[in-house]
C-alpha cells in the first residue's frame, strides 16, 4: 500500500545537492540539530536573490492574463525584500545588501518592459508541491516546482519556462528540465511542447532547450534517485573530496558553532549566516 509518509521524495534540488556532494545532502535534507531538532540551512545573497524574485514571480501565476501587471513588481518586491534583509539574507553590510536588491529591481523592470510569454494564458497546477509516484515499488516520489507553464492554445500544450537569476548557465548535464518534464506530464493532462530558460538579468529573450524525452528522463532520475535511497538505507553520505567541500563544509561550520544563527525559517528550520575569515559571505549555491 502505498504510504507518502515513509516514501523516498526527491526533487531537483535535492538530487542536484546529492550528485555535488552526499556529505551535503544529508546535512541539508536529512541531519537535525541536536540542541533544536530542527533542520539547518545557510542563507547567501545569491540565494536571497532568487528566492525574492521567484516569490514575485510566482504571484503573477495566480492571477489571471489580465490582471498580472496592474500593480507594479518593485512594489511587490520591496514587500518581500523584507523576507531576507540583513543577516536574515546573509547580507554582510547594507552595501552589499544593496547591490544584491538592486540587481533584482532591475529583473523584474526587465520582466515589466517585456513580459512576453507572461502576458498569454498560464496553466496552473492545483497542487501546492506537484509531485507523482515515480516509482511505487521502489517507494519513491518525485516533486518539485516549476517556475511558469505557459499555455499554448494552438496545441492546446504547454511551456515550460524556468526563470534564472543567477549568472551562470544551467549545466548540460543538469536534471532540471528532465524532472520538470516528467512532473508536468504526470501532474496535469497537457502535452509538454516546449521547454526554455528565461536569464532574467539578460533581458526578455528566453533560451530554448530541446524537450528530454521521458523514457531517458525517467531512466537517469531513477538512477540516481536508488543511490539515494540506497546511501539512506546505508547511512552512508560521504564528501567526495573528503575533508569537506564548497558543498558540505559551510554545513559543517554550523556543526562547529563557526555560523550565526540568525532566526527561523519558512518551515521551521534553523537558518544560519556562514561569514569567512575576510568578513565576506560564504558564496554557496543551493
């Protein structure tokens, strides 16, 4: 029978944090503090970035075509700026507190001169966290959120568009679009036609990728996801590099008390601001 509760859940982000480093997985997804029993996270600029702009982003989603840019996204932002300012974001000072704010204003200006594809039709999933048994047998669920489905009338299919805040691009080999993919077509009735990127730093233009196809796709995150399953039943989550990497070792600051607890999260996690010896952010992505 199946049970959601005792079910293996796995996601992009965990899958991406497992692949970088184990060590790091389980101090992020699975490790509870002994003094709190909660969970820990360590909170960067880069992160309070995207996280600011996907919350804005993602209000426009419930609204109707009509009705998504009446209010101005500065406003909207500033509002939930608050969410992440000072050492609740990892900012170390205003200055570059600033500079971070700064450069999400200027997305979401950028998003309000050329909504483009924001401005058609939406189609919205009616789950908080999509998610779909991957695997029953082997007791696992995949889940996740994606950014926008845009609908696309002509074919009555979507569009599925990540937006990006960061500078870097999305790694080749990355599992975001497969797992996106395979939740989109298990979670609601329509045909994926199209897949993009959306740089928002960049601009309006999108950056089309092809559509991984969803036998592969299914294929390369059972794969992974069965190493995860595997290292938790073994409780075996090693650092590759072995004493510690940009991936684990902010986490294991936490662990030696070289972290600043600066309050509670969303989900009631212990968040934390890792500083460096030159009083500058330990730049993690997560």
């Amino acid at each position: 029978m199946k049970d959601k509760y005792t079910a293996l859940w796995v996601s992009h982000s965990s899958i991406s944090n497992f692949k970088k480093c184990p060590r790091g997985y389980y101090l992020q997804h699975i490790f509870r503090h002994p003094k709190t029993g909660n969970k820990i996270k360590v909170v960067g600029p880069a992160l309070a970035l995207g996280q600011a702009v996907h919350e804005v982003l993602e209000q426009l989603s419930s609204l109707s075509s009509d009705n998504r840019f009446r209010e101005s996204l500065i406003q909207k932002f500033d509002i939930v700026w608050e969410k992440v300012s000072g050492k609740k974001g990892g900012f170390v000072n205003p200055e570059q507190e600033k500079k971070y704010k700064t450069r999400g204003q200027e997305m979401l200006r950028n998003v309000m001169s050329h909504p483009g594809t924001l401005q058609n039709l939406a189609v919205k999933i009616q789950q908080d966290l999509p998610y779909y048994w991957i695997s029953e047998e082997e007791n696992i669920i995949l889940c996740g959120k994606i950014d926008w489905l845009e609908y696309l009338p002509e074919t009555d299919s979507v569009h599925i568009i990540d937006f990006k805040t960061g500078r870097s691009r999305e790694d080749e080999d990355s599992l975001q679009l497969p797992i996106y993919h395979l939740l989109v077509h298990n979670c609601q009735h329509r045909k994926v036609d199209k897949v993009s990127y959306w740089y928002l730093e960049e601009g309006p233009a999108l950056t089309p990728r092809g559509l991984p196809g969803l036998e592969e796709s299914y294929e390369k995150v059972m794969e992974i996801a069965k190493k995860i399953k595997l290292a938790r039943q073994l409780e075996n989550f090693k650092c590759p590099q072995g004493n510690g990497c940009y991936a684990c070792l902010p986490y294991e600051k936490i662990l030696l008390g070289d972290a600043e607890f600066v309050g509670r999260g969303e989900y009631g996690e212990d968040i934390y601001m890792v500083v460096e010896e030159d009083s500058t952010p330990a730049s993690i992505l997560l």
